[in-house]
C-alpha cells in the first residue's frame, strides 16, 4: 500500500469527460490499495477568463477579492470529480482550502503556504477516503481571507499535501507524459526525460519551463518528496497503479543527483518572453549609482535580473541594462522616473520585445567551454546577445525575442539533446 498524491491540471480537467477520465485514474490508485489524496486545478482556460474578469470590473482591483474570485475555479472541479468519483463508486469528498485548512502568507495573489495539519486528512485517507483537494489556494491565518498561491500554483498545493500528509509520491499528472529536454511544443525534437535533479528542475522552472511551478520543486526538494510528471492522457486502464518500487517506469521522476547515472553536461533548455529591458542612458560613472537606480526598485519589491554596465556612447558615463518582468516594467519607469533626482539626469530606452534563453545541465560544475559553445552557435545563427548571466548549473542569454525558437532549436541540437 502507498500514499499517493495525484494532481491533475486544467487540460486533463477540461470537461466533465476529462474529470470522468480522471477519475478512472483515480479509482485504478483505490482498487490496487493505495490511499488517495487528489489535487485539481480549474477547468484549462477558466482562471484565465476568471483574471480577465476582475481586471475588466476595476484596474485598480483589491487584491483580497481577485483571490476570492479566481480561487472559484478550482472549488468547481473539486465538486465535479468528486460527485464522478462517487457515482463510480468510489467514496470521496471535496476539500476546500480553509477547510483543511491550508495556511497562507496574506500576499494575496502570490501567496506561499506556511502551514497544513495533515492529521486529520490522513486519518480520512487511511479509512479509504478519497480527498479531493482544491489546489491554487488556501486560507490567511486566523481563517480571514481566502488566497491564491501564484498561476501554476496547483503544482505547489500538491507537494505540500505531500508533505502534510507524508505521500509516499506526489504524481503530478499534466498534457504531456513528462519533462522534456525543452518544451515539446516548440521542439518536436525534444526528448523526455526518465529522471531529473531537483537542482535542474529547479532552474528549469524558474527559467520559464511552466511544467512545474517553481515553488513546487523547491518545496519537494526541502522535503526530499519524490516527485513524478506524467501524462493524464494515456488510457486509465494502461497505466499499472502506483509500486514503489517500480516509480521510475513512466513520466519523469524528480529526484537527487546521485541518483542519476548518465549524466549529460547539459540537460536541458529553458525559455521566457514574459521579461523586458531597460537601459538607462549616460549615467556618471562613479561609486553608488548602482545603488541608487537599483535601491528605489528593491525598494518597491521589483526584482531585477540581468544586470549589463557598458561605457557610454560619449566615453564618459556609463549604460546600465537590467531586466524586469514585462508585467513589472510600467511601474519600473515610475520608480527610475521618481528616484531620477538622486540618480541625476538620464534617458531611458525600454523593450518587452526580448527572450530569456537558458541552458541548464549540473554537468556543467565540471566542464568547462559550455557558455563559448553557446555564443558561438548563437553567432553562427546571427542572434545577437543583449545580457549574459550564469550560475553553477545554468547560463541565461536575453536575445530579440523574434529569435527566441530559433535559439532553442539551435541550442538544442548544438548541445546533442534532439531525439534521434
Ligand atoms: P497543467 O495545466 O497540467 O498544469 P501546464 O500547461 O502548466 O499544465 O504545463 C504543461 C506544459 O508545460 C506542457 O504542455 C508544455 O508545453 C510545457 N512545458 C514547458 N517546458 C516543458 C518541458 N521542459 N517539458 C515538458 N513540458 C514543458
Ligand atoms: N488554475 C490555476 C492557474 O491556471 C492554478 C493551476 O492551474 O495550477 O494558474
Ligand atoms: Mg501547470
């Protein structure tokens, strides 16, 4: 017998056919023995319309109540797939966040779980229920306001209902049948991955591939969680239940390093259009500059990415090209335009038209030439590079966002990934 959280995003949600299919897979989990807790997500495109709908009633939107209305998608097909569960016979309930309850931070929109008891709903799994969980959302402390946890953030209520309820797995089933070397949509070429560290999977996430939500992968490596990405889609009855000791047969398995044999020196490519450029224009170049253009944006919670310092034009000052989030970079130019006194006079040039490319491998630690080979295939391809950053385990280049599926396909045959 085995614990096992499963969570099922908006695509394998869809309809109530889709809910119906989820439950068959559901219901083979329960007839082989294992306890069951199930994580959803809304129905694909409803937190979408739910987001286009508060933005529509005010610009200015209180952010409580944007929570309060997105988090409904979810409560819909919790319901949904549980009544479908009981009519197969199986018995289950819905749970919703404050129900749990699922403790919040109060960063409405963002927030980050602080807490979930999982007693009593092990307690309920272990009798044979199953508990179908809302995901993308929680409750504040003191039981006050509803919260949701960031888009994707179902991935993150499934990890954590893992750890409060000590899963033996937390399979997060999805529209593909794993992770990818990059995105399948973009790359046909890709090829699945059987097994990633966390540490990849980590900067894959939070470099742009959508798989998994950040957040997710950080918490299921804290909690050493083993996590599997699976497709929803193959037919209920052609998947074998949950065996522990089987885990590695399908989807991919996110896991520690050294469990991992062939390891290449990059295993993966990740992208992101979601980020915009600004460049500040002739600015003295003399010490505290940089904390005075960058100070005022920490100030306003805009976090900052790339960072490029280049001699001006004149020979004199200096240019500073940062990266924000695109969705950021309004309120970017209002916080550089009010800090402008301290700073001193400057012209400022801003684009979202740019991509953030990023090849990712831990193979990496102990080889060296990966970033010449990357700039070099770029060049090869005439992509120019507006902004470079690295760490340990990955290399970011920011590029013309025109260019940005040229540069994965390039990248991704250059660094031998495409599937035979
Ligand atoms: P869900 O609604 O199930 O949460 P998402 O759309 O959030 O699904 O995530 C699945 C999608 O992630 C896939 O359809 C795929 O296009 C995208 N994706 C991006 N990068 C990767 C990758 N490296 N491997 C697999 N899928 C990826
Ligand atoms: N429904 C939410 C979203 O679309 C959460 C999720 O799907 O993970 O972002
Ligand atoms: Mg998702």
């Amino acid at each position: 017998m085995a614990v096992v959280v499963m969570k099922f995003g908006g695509t394998s949600v869809a309809d109530v056919e889709r809910i119906r299919n989820v439950a068959r897979h559901v219901k083979r989990e329960v007839d082989a023995g294992n306890k069951v807790a199930v994580v959803v997500s809304a129905m694909a495109g409803t937190t979408n319309q739910l987001v286009a709908w508060v933005k529509d009633a005010s610009p200015n939107y209180d952010r409580r109540e944007y929570d309060a209305v997105v988090a409904s998608g979810e409560q819909i097909t919790a319901g949904l797939l549980a009544i479908v569960l009981q009519s197969m016979g199986v018995t289950a309930r819905s749970w919703q966040g404050w129900q749990i309850p699922i403790e919040t931070s109060t960063a409405h929109g963002s927030a980050r779980i602080t807490n979930i008891d999982g007693g009593a709903l092990r307690a309920r799994i272990e009798g044979g229920e199953v508990a179908v969980i809302t995901g993308f959302q929680g409750i504040e402390p003191g039981g006050q306001r509803i919260a949701t946890l960031g888009r994707g953030g179902s991935d993150t209520s499934a990890v954590a209902v893992a750890v409060a309820v000590n899963a033996d797995v937390c399979d997060i089933y999805t529209d593909v049948d794993g992770v990818y070397t990059t995105d399948p949509r973009i790359v046909q070429k890709a090829r699945r991955l059987p097994k990633i560290s966390y540490e990849e999977m980590l900067e894959m996430a939070s470099l742009g591939s959508k798989v998994l939500q950040t957040r997710s992968v950080e918490l299921a490596m804290v909690h050493r969680v083993r996590l599997r990405v699976l497709s929803s889609f193959v037919a209920p009855d052609q998947m074998s239940p949950v065996r522990l000791e089987k885990l590695e047969d399908i989807g991919t398995i996110v896991t520690d390093e050294d469990e991992i044999v062939e390891q290449q020196v990059v295993s993966g490519i990740a992208y992101a259009k979601d980020e915009a450029k600004v460049t500040i224009l002739k600015v003295a170049d003399k010490p505290g500059v940089a904390a005075r253009i960058f100070g005022p944006l920490a100030d306003a919670n805009i976090n900052v990415d790339m960072i490029v310092q280049n001699v001006s034009s004149d020979g004199k000052s200096t240019d500073m090209t940062f990266t924000v989030q695109a969705a950021e970079l309004s309120r970017t130019l209002d916080v550089l335009k009010a800090a402008e006194a301290d700073i001193g006079h400057f012209d400022v040039q801003s684009s979202a038209d740019v991509a953030k490319i990023s090849v990712i491998g831990i193979g990496m630690r102990s080889h060296a030439g990966v970033a010449a080979e990357m700039f070099k295939a770029l060049s090869q391809k005439g992509i120019n590079i507006i902004a470079i950053s690295t760490s340990e385990i990955k290399i970011s280049v920011l590029i013309d966002a025109a260019y940005a599926e040229l540069a994965v396909r390039t990248l991704h045959s250059m660094y031998g990934l495409d599937a035979a």
